[in-house]
C-alpha cells in the first residue's frame, strides 16, 4: 500500500528531489519520468566549520586515542 502511494504522488508532483543518483535510477526502474526528478547532492560548505584543535586533543586523551590512529566521521 505505502509504495502505492509513494508512486501515485511520484506521478502527481512536477518535481521530484533526490540526493543521489542511485535514487533517482531507482524512481526512473519505478516508471517516473526522469525529467521529473533532479539529484541534488548532500553537502556543506567545509568552510562554515572551524576545526577547535584543542577539542580534538582533550578528546584524544579522554579516549586514549593514539595520534597515528585513522578517525572516520560523517555528517
């Protein structure tokens, strides 16, 4: 029922916003027009952020985190 839905307002809106083109495929292999849909990639300006590196030390300590240690984080 929810895909039935999901495709009735797929069909029904002029425009349709995705955040990767997996998706956008996804809704092309569903029958939607791929004019409809437009892939906008999520994203920051990395420059909005400033690195506080006397945060990153006092969290290293607090955790015991090696400075050769490779550290992954997604927003």
């Amino acid at each position: 029922m929810t895909r039935l839905l999901e495709n009735i307002n797929y069909r029904l809106a002029d425009k349709i916003i995705v955040v990767s083109s997996y998706l956008k495929d996804n809704l092309i292999n569903r029958g939607i027009d791929s004019k409809k849909i437009e892939v906008i990639f999520n994203s920051f300006n990395i420059s909005d952020y400033k690195v506080n590196y006397s945060y990153i030390e006092e969290l290293k300590m607090k955790y015991n985190i090696k400075d050769d240690t490779f550290i992954f984080i997604n927003i």
